[in-house]
C-alpha cells in the first residue's frame, strides 16, 4: 500500500511485449488474492480501479495457458466478494451500478468448450448473486444482462439434443463403452440444473422469473412436450422412441433439480393440454420436423390419418361409486379419443405409455409420475387433479377442510363425489392454464379437467392395473409401478373394483406358474435363496419414502428374457437371469395380492423349512453332508468308476458320484484310496443342477455333462455395476465328458444324476408350496398361527413354516 506496488504491476503490464510477463502477473495476483487475510489489504487491492483494469486488459486469450491464469484469477477475485468489497469492484450512478466488469467479462466464458473453464466462471457468477447486493441484482437483472439467462437455458437445450442424439445411437449401435458416454452427459446435464437450482437458491426474484421463463419457452413448450408422441407415433420411428425416453428423463431432472412452483405447476398444468397445442407451438408437425428444436426427425410417407386409425385404441376406465351403494354399477370413462393421437392430452399420453408403451418408455412415465409425487412446490390440488395424490394426504385434506367450516365433515370425508374438491382443482389449475395461455401464447383449449374429480384417480390406478398384466416389462420397472401403487393406496383396497382383483389375481398366477417351471430349470438349488432375498429387497422398496430406481436408469434399458426362446442355447448365466427376473416380478404380484387384501406383509415368504427325509440317500452313505471340499474323504460305494481328460493327453481315473442335500447337490470326481477301500478322496465338485446328462450318440460310453457356475455373478455387488452389466467377463459353462467302462455303467451314472436332480427339484418344489397357493397366504397373513405341511405322505412329524 505504502509502495503502491498494484499500480506497478499495471505499470509493467503495460510496457510487456512478451506473453511472460501476463502470465506471472496474473499468477502473484491471483496468490495474493487467495492468501490475504486483512480485510484491509482486501480493500486496498480492490480499490484505485486496479482490479477492474487488470479485468479488462485485453489479454491474448488465444494462449490457453494465459485464458486459464485469467479465469483463477477472476474466480479469486470472486471468492473475496461480500456486501462491503463488491462496492469497489462496480461503477454507480445515481446510486444504481451502470457496470461491473467482473461479472461482464466472466459470463464471456459462460458457455467455453473447456468444462474446468465453464465451471470457473459458475462459481464466480454464484458468487456475485449470493453476496444479495439489490443493486448489483437490478444491475444483472437489466437489458442486455438478462440475456445471460436465457443462453445458459438455450445451452443447456443444445446439450440436451445432443444427449438426444447420443440415446438414439446408443439404441441403434450399442458399444461397450456406450454406457459410460451417456453416463457423462447425463452428468453435465445434472451439473448445469444444480447450477440452476443455486442461482435460485440466492432468492433474486427475477432471476427466478427469467429462469422459469426461459426454461419453458426454450426446452419444456418447443422440445420437451412435442416429444411426447403417442405409443402408435413411436411405434414408426426409433428416433421417436428415443426422443420420448430423452424428455421424460429431462421432465425428472427439471422437476427434481430446479425447485420452483410457478415452473413445477406450469408443467403439471399443460399435461391438460393436447399434444396439438405444443406441436403448432413449437412450430412443428405432429410426426414432422421441429425446426432447430425438436428430437424427432422427418417421417416419409406417414399421415395424420393413418396414425389416427393406430391409435384408435381407447383405455376404459371403470369408476367405482360409493362403497355405500352395493348395488350401483360402475361407469365407464373414455379417456382416448379415437380421432387424431394429437388431440389426446399429455397426461393420457403418460397413462398410455404406461398400458402400451415400451418398456423404457413405462419407466420414463412411472418416473414422471412418482417425480411430480414427490415434488413438494406442486400445490395438492395439482397432484389430485392429476390423479396422484396419495390417498392419506386426501383423508388430511378433506378432514382439514370440514375443520375450518368450508364444508360438511361428514359429506367431505365419506360422500364419492366432492364438489369442493372438483372446485378446489379447477381453482388450483386455472391460475395456471390462464397463465399458460395468455403469457406463452398457448391458445388450444385444454381437456376437461374436473368431469369428476375421481376419474384421474382412476385413470391411473386402471393404468397400474393394466401394467402389472403385461408379459413383456421388467421386473425393476414393474416395481416402480408398485411403488407408485403403494404411495397412492398405503393401507387398503377400498379403490379397487373387482375388475381389478381378478386382472390382479390372473397376472399373479401365471407368473406363479411360470416359477414353478423354474423348479426343473437350471438354477432350483438357487430358487428359495433368491426368493428370500428379492423378498425383503422388495418389501423395502415398496415401503421406501423414493421409488426404487432414479430416473437416469430409463436411459440404461435392462435387457430381459421373457420365453425359452429368449435364452441363449447352452448358456446357464442368460438362464439365471431369466430365473430372477421371474422371481421378482413373482414377488412383486405376491405382495400385491397380499396389500390388495388388506393383510400385513410379512418380513419373510412362506416357505417350508428345509428337511431331508430320505435317511438312506447316496449323500447320506457317503458321508458328504456338505458341499464337498476338494481333499474331504467319502465313502464310495455308490460311486461309479470313470475316465476323464481335463487337458488333453492327460487322462485321469475317478469315482464319479451324484449326491444331493436337501434344495443343493454336486457332482463329485474322487480318487480312491488304495489302502483304505472303499473310500476315497473329493477331488472336483461341481453343481448337480443344471447339468442336463446326456448319453453320446455315437459313443454309448461317454456321458456329456454341462458344469455351470456355483453361484449367480450379477447377485453379488462386486462383479455387477448399478447399471446392470458385468464389470468382469461373463462366465462360461464348463463341459465334461466321462467315460466308463461300458454301457451299463454310463447308464447307471445317467440314472443317478437323474435321480438326484429329481430328489433336489422335488425338495425345493415342496419348500415353495405353500408360497404358490394364494388362499394359504392369505389366511397365514390374517392370523398369526402357524401353518403346517400335510403330513400324509412322510412318517416324520409335520413340517412348520
């Protein structure tokens, strides 16, 4: 201060020719910058216009070394700001800031190729909003300043197409490192809504306004809704496919990240719009090209009338009446009309994805859905007009009104039909919809939102219902539907017709059946442990207070094995997929069944303990009552001897046996002891199920032998990322062919492992029982006594759960 050695360093800046003397000065400013602690050493730095010289000087930032000791050196400067400093940092007039070059030459590189750059100037910008200065905010918050806002949106939509852009090759030409591309986008895209959600969170209202403002009229009107086609559209173009999984993961994001109501209840409110509205808005066709802003691209040769017939499919939904009335009958709603897919509102468009939309296009909706349930800027009325309004909040609602007078308690909280909800509805939304139409310039009329204020309920609850009935949808998206279900109907099954029940009670016994084919699979020694598991995985999911999977697993589709033909041959890893993609969704209809009855969940399925009644069983006479380890001595006298090469030229002499124990077995390879017959050593053991024995054709003496794995890879964490996909390579079944010494002998050790695999399969079938017959459940789930197997067939005493 004393030597004035901030107006030399302007000085020297000045008189230097070379690019060395920038760099070094920038470098000491920005050092000084960050270690000076003295708040007067701060304010003699700022002060004499110092700073705002060395920010304005026009450097050559055609040197990336010198733009990047420019940029730390404005993101120190930044770092210093508060109420007192920002003053000498700004030029006023009149007392209203007329310039403040900190904040002008940062946004310069607002939207810089180099992220560490475009993050750099973030912090300096959040730093500037949050010092809360009203005449810095009027200052940012003026021509030409504003324009900041709507680039940072108009950015943001660029990175959105081009995320777009990326699924729809993605989807057309999976990599193997596809995953991890979209992965990184994903991750800018949520970095620049969080920087979003912090320049709101300074609590600048205009900022606010410009943001919503912006967001809507650049991405959510022109791109994002027009995206939204009709599961008959998407069925013509994969492009629009993607486009649809691209918007409603960025409807997720926008709803979750950004937390500002008047944006969060714009969007609810033009989900009454028709897909019509937003399409002529955006300038665009309802399958054509959306100028410079849509995702979907030019459809050749298909016209609005063919569409139409497509989607010419209505959803009917059945309305019960009041649970007083017994003998009134339900009224069926049409909600799709059967003209024009671009007259159905966005929100029966969510619904249709739901009943008839792929599989990641159900996750996408089921996602919105549970994102607006969660989204605590949205007013109640919004939700129950959509119809997800938890029923609990509804008994609040309606038992907070008849407290305050506005109403009968007794017509609110029991009657079907409330006019004070139909009104608080259309009140709630109005605002909004007039909104929409007089400041966006939205002027298509929106559907008829309060016909009745319980057919959206319906409608959505009908969708679920038609869900859980379809074959062809994962078990892990079928599990947000049963969250969403969970959240709309916690504790009873007073919405549900019988209409429902028996969809319910149809889906839950095919997939029974389905599993009990899984008993004489390739996995039944594995069956009841994971069943246990996905048990208690499920019952934690539904009753979780967030749905089981976020919204960025829709852009990561699960693959899925619905039928035999859908396994590769010979492959026991794609079957044990298969297998438990079954048993989830097995859990989830169970547990459905369960809550749909009204009876409490149980921490555990009802199945059988384990027990071994055959006393004389080859596992039992050898001694091997556990898995057997390699150097276990047995007892061979069941054994059968063999010949087998595990390299070759190397052929090796074993006992070879089939055991099992209960739900497990193996086949075991021991070496006899010459000293100690007729026992020998355990030399390799491997599972017994799966194994599918087969005599050669042409060698009668060769019995060929699949080996699978012990164990299930993608159910341990370690080996499996959260996107479903091995980290390490997939396993591959081993083979072995045994030979013995002449036909009777491979027969015989064909008959044993038959046997065995018999005795396992009819083991686990026996465990399972009572978990496959509804009625048992549902009487064990009313009472607490215990249920007992028949007793008939066995000697021992009966068997408990």
């Amino acid at each position: 201060m004393e030597k004035q050695v901030v107006g030399d360093f302007v000085r020297i800046l000045k008189l230097s020719r070379t690019i060395s003397i920038p760099l070094q000065l920038l470098q000491t400013v920005s050092i000084m910058i960050q270690n000076l602690q003295s708040e007067h050493a701060i304010y003699y730095m700022f002060s004499n216009e110092h700073m705002n010289y060395l920010i304005t000087y026009s450097f050559d930032f055609r040197n990336e070394e010198l733009l990047s000791y420019y940029i730390s050196f404005l993101r120190a400067i930044g770092g210093k700001l508060n109420k007192n400093t920002i003053s000498l940092l700004v030029k006023t007039r009149n007392d209203e800031v007329v310039s403040f070059p900190l904040y002008v030459e940062a946004i310069r590189f607002a939207f810089h190729e180099e992220s560490m750059i475009r993050a750099a100037v973030r912090a300096v910008t959040l730093n500037v909003y949050h010092v809360g200065d009203d005449s810095v905010n009027r200052y940012i918050t003026s021509e030409p300043h504003t324009d900041y806002f709507s680039n940072l949106v108009s950015f943001f939509r660029k990175q959105c197409m081009d995320l777009n852009r990326l699924i729809s090759e993605t989807l057309k030409n999976p990599g193997p490192d596809s995953n991890s591309t979209v992965t990184t986008a994903v991750d800018e895209i949520e970095d620049n809504l969080y920087y979003f959600s912090d320049i709101i969170s300074a609590g600048i209202p205009d900022v606010e306004r410009l943001i919503t403002d912006s967001i809507l009229m650049l991405l959510i009107f022109p791109v994002l809704l027009p995206s939204l086609r009709t599961v008959a559209d998407n069925h013509v173009d994969q492009d629009m496919q993607s486009g649809v999984v691209t918007s409603l993961y960025l409807l997720c994001c926008i709803l979750r990240i950004v937390k500002i109501k008047d944006l969060a209840n714009t969007i609810v409110a033009a989900l009454y719009y028709p897909l019509e509205s937003f399409t002529k808005c955006s300038g665009g066709q309802v399958n054509g090209y959306i100028p410079d802003h849509g995702f979907t691209s030019k459809s050749d040769g298909i016209d609005n009338d063919n569409l139409a017939e497509n989607s010419a499919k209505c959803l009917v939904v059945n309305v019960p009446c009041s649970s007083s009335s017994s003998d009134c009958h339900p009224q069926s709603i049409t909600i799709l009309n059967n003209g024009s897919s671009s007259n159905v509102a966005l929100r029966e468009v969510l619904l249709e994805y739901v009943t008839g939309g792929a599989d990641v296009q159900v996750l996408g909706s089921l996602s919105v859905l549970a994102t607006l349930l969660q989204t605590k800027e949205l007013d109640e009325s919004m939700l129950d007009g959509l119809g997800i309004l938890p029923q609990r909040k509804q008994q609040k609602k309606l038992l907070l009104q008849a407290l305050v007078g506005e109403a009968s308690g007794e017509e609110q909280l029991f009657s079907s039909e409330s006019s004070l909800t139909r009104d608080g509805i259309a009140c709630g939304l109005d605002v909004y919809l007039n909104k929409i139409k007089e400041q966006y310039g939205v002027s298509f009329q929106p559907s008829n939102v309060v016909s009745s204020p319980r057919v959206p309920r319906f409608q959505v609850l009908d969708a679920l219902v038609s869900l859980f009935c379809r074959s062809n949808i994962s078990a892990e998206t079928l599990w947000d539907g049963g969250w969403l279900l969970r959240q709309l109907l916690p504790y009873s099954e007073s919405e549900f017709n019988n209409h429902h029940l028996e969809l319910l009670k149809i889906s839950y016994e095919n997939s029974a059946s389905a599993l009990e084919k899984e008993v004489r699979g390739f996995w039944p020694d594995l069956l009841i442990t994971v069943l246990c598991d996905e048990w208690r995985k499920c019952k934690r999911a539904m009753e979780s207070s967030s749905p089981p999977k976020e919204p960025k697993c829709m852009l990561f589709p699960p693959r899925m094995f619905f039928s035999e033909e859908d396994i590769p041959e010979g492959s026991s890893f794609t079957a044990g997929e298969r297998m438990h993609e079954l048993v989830k969704v097995f859990v989830l209809l169970h547990q459905l069944q369960i809550f749909t009855h009204g009876r409490a969940l149980p921490d555990q399925p009802l199945i059988y303990h384990p027990c071994d009644h055959r006393t004389n069983s080859r596992a039992h006479t050898s001694g091997l009552a556990a898995v057997p380890k390699p150097g276990t001595e047995m007892n061979l006298v069941n054994a059968v001897p063999c010949r087998i090469a595990f390299e070759r030229g190397k052929e090796r002499h074993f006992c070879f046996l089939a055991i099992s124990v209960g739900t497990s077995g193996w086949l075991v390879l021991a070496e006899e002891l010459p000293l100690k017959k007729p026992y020998g050593v355990v030399r390799v053991a491997a599972p017994l199920a799966g194994c599918n024995p087969r005599v050669d054709d042409k060698h009668s003496k060769w019995l060929h032998l699949r080996i699978r794995p012990s164990a299930l890879p993608f159910l341990d964490p370690v080996k499996y990322n959260r996107h479903g996909k091995l980290k390490t390579k997939a396993f591959v079944d081993g083979r072995w062919i045994l030979a013995f010494r002449d036909e009777e002998s491979c027969k015989n050790a064909f008959l044993m492992i038959r046997e065995e695999i018999n005795h396992l399969c009819d083991e686990v079938d026996r465990r399972i029982k009572p978990l496959l017959k509804l009625e048992t459940v549902l009487d064990i789930s009313s009472s607490s006594a215990p249920v007992s197997e028949d007793s008939s067939s066995h000697t021992t005493p009966p068997d408990s759960l």
